[in-house]
C-alpha cells in the first residue's frame, strides 16, 4: 500500500461514521462564511491574489453551469400553415405547440471543435520539452535561488497585461519575445493577411504553455478576421478564428500561420 493512503484503506475497512453526510453539509456550509470573512480579512498584494483566484473560480463555475444547461424550449408555431379539412373538439382549444431541443452555444461549439479537431495543415509536431522553452533565472541576495524562469519562446499576452511584481513573478515573458500580430494565410483565398493576435487556444506541447501563452510550430491561436469580411450564414460578420502556427517564430521574428476554414 503507497504511503498515506491508510485512511482510505480504513475507511474501505470500517466504513464512514454515522453522521458523515451531516457534518460534510454543515462543513460545506460553513466555507462560503468562512472565505467570505478570509476575502474581508486579507488586504494589499495578498488580497489582489485571493480575489483574482476567487474570480476565475466562479467564471469556470458558470461556465460549468452553462454547459450542462439543456432546456426545452416550447413555442407557438405561427408560421405553420393552416390544416386543411375539420379538425377534431378536443383539439379546437388547444394551441399547437412545438417542443423544439436548446442547446448551449457553448456545446454546439465544442461539437465544431471536436469535428474539426484533426483538419490542420499540421496534425504532427515535435514536442517541447521545459528546459528548451524556459530558462532557469538564479534570484535572491546571494543567487542561490533558482525558482524562477524566462521564457525563450514567442509569447502573447492579452491587451490589459500587468506584469505582477518582481519579486513574485515566476515566469518572465521578455518584451522582445511577445508578438501581437500574426501573418495569417487563407487556404482557398490563397492570400496572406497580418491580423492580430486574440489569444491562444492550444499549444499542443504542453497546458502550461497554453496558459503563459507560448507560441511554437503547431499551436492554434484564435486571430481576428473581421478586416476579411467573413460572414456567417446567418448574416452576422465573423469576428475570430483559429489559426495554426507553421513556422519557429523565436527563429524567423514573425509569426506564419494557416487559417483553419
């Protein structure tokens, strides 16, 4: 048996005691008083941290719940055009209604995604490994510290970025190194467009490199399209889409990248 599981081996053996459930609804009830007065309590840097933490939490948490929400939708049928011949007593007060399926944007999204998933210029790249992409930085008074990192890869950062103070930055995006532009190239169009960068959607090396906002050969970056003119066939002009990345932008100061259409 591995180190410190012997708790779950007691409970496998023993089972939970009597009023478990209680006390883990009480004890769940307690935490929204319990962060609440925490979120009160901390103030200056401390807080700004607990607060930006706090704040993700509940978009992920109502993202969550927008996934998950699948309702039906009931509605007149107007346009319907009118049965021909009698139509039955019963029938005559009832309104005809049609039961029509709504899902969320966001899992019809994740279905496009999920079809598209292997229709890209490159389905194929080498791996990254952390010691290429990040440099160990030596810090503290004596520099014997060394948990801080540079990143040697183009990076991209949103518009409002703050970088946080010195000395509890542990990954540095070198100004030289963050690109806002990409020079994107239309398949069918065959034309090459410099759009701007709007954020980066997978960096197929590692979920960390998505985070900080890596870019290298085979990650997909969304761009913005709306100086091509695209339209959707509702009529609504499309706003961003994604793009992979062809090139070793650190290697060639640019980015080239493929639209996927």
């Amino acid at each position: 048996m591995p180190q410190n599981f012997y708790i779950e081996e007691a409970i496998k053996k023993h089972g939970r005691r009597l009023d478990h459930e209680e006390r883990k609804r009480k004890r769940e009830a307690r935490e929204v008083h319990k962060t609440s007065a925490k979120a009160q309590k901390l103030h200056g840097f401390k807080a700004k941290l607990y607060n930006k933490k706090r704040h993700s939490e509940k978009i992920q948490m109502k993202k969550t719940i927008k996934m998950h929400e699948e309702r039906n939708n009931k509605h007149k049928s107007d346009d319907k055009p009118v049965q021909e011949g009698a139509v039955p007593t019963y029938l005559l007060d009832r309104e005809n209604q049609t039961r029509a399926k709504v899902l969320s944007n966001m899992i019809k999204q994740k279905r496009k995604e999920k079809a598209g998933k292997w229709q890209v210029p490159l389905p194929k790249v080498k791996g990254m490994d952390e010691a290429e992409v990040f440099k160990v930085v030596k810090s503290g008074k004596r520099k014997t510290k060394q948990w801080k990192r540079v990143v040697t890869k183009a990076t991209f950062v949103g518009e409002g970025f703050t970088r946080k103070p010195p000395k509890y930055e542990r990954f540095i995006r070198p100004m030289a190194l963050r690109y806002k532009k990409a020079h994107v190239t239309h398949p069918e169009l065959g034309a090459t467009f410099c759009l701007p960068i709007l954020g980066v959607k997978k960096n197929p090396s590692s979920p960390m490199y998505t985070q900080l906002g890596v870019m290298t050969k085979g990650t997909i970056i969304e761009v913005n399209v709306s100086e091509l003119g695209l339209v959707t066939q509702g009529g609504k002009v499309v706003w961003g889409k994604y793009a992979q990345i062809t090139n070793n932008p650190e290697n060639d100061g640019c980015i080239n990248a493929v639209l996927l259409v």
